[in-house]
C-alpha cells in the first residue's frame, strides 16, 4: 500500500485538492493501492500549530511515498515574522525531503490553443518537460553577500558551484525522463563563458554513455530562451541548473497561456516527490469554488507516475482531463465564447465522470 500525504494548504488550496482526492477515491476504488492523510502546511498550519512546518506535518511527509500540495501564502500572512511565513514552510519541507529536482511540463492542450499569446502553428501540440535542479547552483552557493571592497565601494557577490554528485543525480532524473518520452534530451548551459556549466555539460556526457537510446543535445541559454519563443516544438525534454532553470520553466509555461493547467514535481534521489500546481494560493478567488483544479490533477497524474509507478492510472487521469476539455468544459480562467463554463468542483465533477 503507497502512502500520500495530502497538505491542501490555504486560499484555493483546499478547494482545488478535493477534487484532486475525489480523482484519487475513483483509482482506490478500481483497486489502486494507495492510502492518504491530510495535515496543513503554511498559513494553515501557523494557524492550527504556531509553525508553518510542524511536525505532524513533517513526520506525515517524510513517511509518505509521496506528497500532494495545494498552495500555500496568503495577504493575513504578510504582517508575520519571516520564520512563520506560510512560504516558509514550502522551502523547509523542500529542503527536509531534498527534493533536487524539478519537473515542469509545458503542454498546450489543443482545445487551449488560443489561451497561447503564440501563434497556433508554432504552439499547437506543444509537450515538453523542462527539468530544473532546485537545491544547488549560484542560489545556494558559498561565499554570498554583501561587503565593501579595496577600493572602499560596496560590492555584492553569489558563487555558481555545482559538484559532480550533484550534476550527476539530476543528469539521470532528466536520461529517465526522457527514456519515458520521446528520448531527446537537450541540456542548457552556459559552456562558453561559466567553468561551473562547462564542468555541468562534461558531467552530461559522461552519464549520457548509460542512456545510448537518449539523444543528448546542448545549447547556450540564451538562444534556448530565444528558441522557446522561436520554436518551442523541437524540444523534448530539457535540463538545467537551478537560476537557468527558474527562468527558463517560467518561460516555458506561459508558451501555454494558462496557470490554472500547470503541474510540477519535485523529487528526491530515490523518487520520492512532492506534487503541486505551479500556481499560488490564489486569494483574490478563495473560498468562491470559481479555481481551475486541473493543475492539481495533473499534479497527481505526474505523482502517479514519477512516484507510485502507476503508469497506467497516469494516463487515465491525463486522458479524462483531455476529454473534459474536449467536451468543452472551461473554469473561468480559460474561458472562451462557445464553451460552457463550470465551477471548481463542476470541473471535479466531468473529470470523476469522464474516468
Ligand atoms: P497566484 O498564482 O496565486 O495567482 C495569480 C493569478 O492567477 C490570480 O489572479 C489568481 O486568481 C489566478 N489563479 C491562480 N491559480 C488559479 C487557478 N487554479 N484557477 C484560476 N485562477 C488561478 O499568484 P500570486 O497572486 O502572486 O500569489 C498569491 C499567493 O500565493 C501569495 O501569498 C504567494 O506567496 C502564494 N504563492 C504560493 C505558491 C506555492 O504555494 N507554491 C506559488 C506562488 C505563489
Ligand atoms: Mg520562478
């Protein structure tokens, strides 16, 4: 029996992972093996236990096979103490889990073809999957700050470092990731001027030799941020450091025009993850059953598959939610003239039908 523990967290969150467990109640019932529990994380947490990661939460989380997040932050947060902001505890439990990985899909799914600020021929059937590393790079690299230099002047400094480990354990999160896919591989660098990204395209050939189906290709960041807009359909699957990565995936998931559809993972070495939407909490629309769940589901399909093994049951979930929007069910943030709208859990609803 896999264990999930569920943490909805505040604004949309609890809304949008009730239709998520609603998803998951239909797989359980077919004979999937899994069971979950529920335990706040962020504002609700601070709320419930002082803490926005405490340790029912981290107990429930570290013994979990996976774990399926919500959203977390909220405007009666801001006046708290940085300790006990809701933000917080999404990086407490990131770092805890050492969750170094991080897989964003970019799909534009065809019934959302004009959400795309690109045009149709140059997005339509766009699938790639954009792997970033989420706990190294100039973001966490020592020596950093802030001090005054020979010559008197302020000067602020970060370091880019990577260690071969570190570069290793992505590079085969990101080969078996497109081992699943269309085995192309495309890793982001910045060879030519970084000893850090030039030592991170080394490590990439060396471990391509154990993945000889998987095409290893490499390019400079810069022309990878100017072919994401040019022509984003000859990617696959990318990876890259942690700063590249950030920028990159954020560009990537508008290509698709819409944040209420976009799932992320972020996985351990043993493939352990934890499952969120890559939007916040939403407050503006909390509490009003008008927030699209299928960010969330898919955030489950993508633990189906990258966590508890159940391929299958992934594809279930993925091609329910392509029927859902072939029917022409919208929430209101993709919206359009012909189509009929639903609530958050009208939506929970044609996707438990269509499964
Ligand atoms: P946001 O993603 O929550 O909202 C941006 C806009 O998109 C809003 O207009 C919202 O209504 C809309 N939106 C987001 N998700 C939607 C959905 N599923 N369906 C329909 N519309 C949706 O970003 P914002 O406003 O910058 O942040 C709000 C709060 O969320 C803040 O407290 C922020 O810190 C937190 N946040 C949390 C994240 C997380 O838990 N991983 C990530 C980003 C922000
Ligand atoms: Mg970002």
């Amino acid at each position: 029996m896999k264990k999930i523990a569920i943490l909805p967290g505040d604004g949309i969150g609890p809304e949008i992972i009730a239709q998520a467990v609603r998803v998951l109640e239909v797989l359980k019932r077919d004979g999937l093996a899994i069971e979950w529990s529920f335990a706040p994380l962020g504002g609700a947490a601070v709320d419930e236990f002082g803490s926005p990661y405490p340790s029912l939460t981290q107990n429930l989380a570290r013994e979990a096979d996976a774990i399926l997040l919500g959203a977390v932050g909220g405007p009666q947060y801001d006046t708290l103490d940085r300790p006990l902001r809701p933000e917080r505890g999404l990086l407490a439990i990131r770092k805890d889990l050492n969750l170094f990985a991080n897989l964003r899909p970019a799909i534009l799914y065809p019934e959302l073809a004009n959400a795309s600020t690109l045009k149709p021929e140059v997005v339509s059937g766009l699938d790639i999957l954009i792997i970033r590393e989420l706990t190294g790079d100039i973001y966490f690299g020592q020596p950093r700050g802030i001090a005054v230099n020979e010559l008197g002047e302020r000067e602020a400094y970060n370091t880019m470092r990577y260690s071969e480990g570190e570069i290793r354990r992505i590079a085969h999160v990101a080969f078996a990731a497109a081992m699943k896919r269309g085995k192309k591989l495309c890793s982001v660098d910045k060879a030519n001027v970084l000893e850090t990204t030039e030592f991170w395209k080394e490590v990439m050939i060396d471990v391509a030799r154990e993945y000889p189906e998987v095409e290893l290709t490499h390019m400079y960041v810069d022309n990878a941020a100017m072919q994401l807009v040019r022509r984003p359909k000859q990617f696959d699957v990318m990876v890259t450091g942690n700063i590249f990565g950030d920028i990159l995936s954020d560009e990537a998931s508008m290509l698709t025009g819409s944040i209420g559809m976009l799932p992320s993972a972020s996985l351990d070495e043993k493939g352990k993850g934890l499952y969120e939407p890559s939007h916040g909490s939403a407050p503006d629309i909390a509490g009003k059953n008008l927030a699209n769940p299928l960010a969330t589901i898919l955030s489950a399909a993508m633990m189906l598959r990258y966590s508890l093994g159940e391929e299958t049951a992934a594809v279930r979930v993925e091609d329910a939610v392509k029927k859902v929007l072939a029917q022409g069910l919208r929430t209101a943030d993709i919206f359009e003239a012909g189509c009929e709208k639903v609530s958050c859990s009208g939506m929970g609803d044609a996707v438990v039908a269509a499964l």
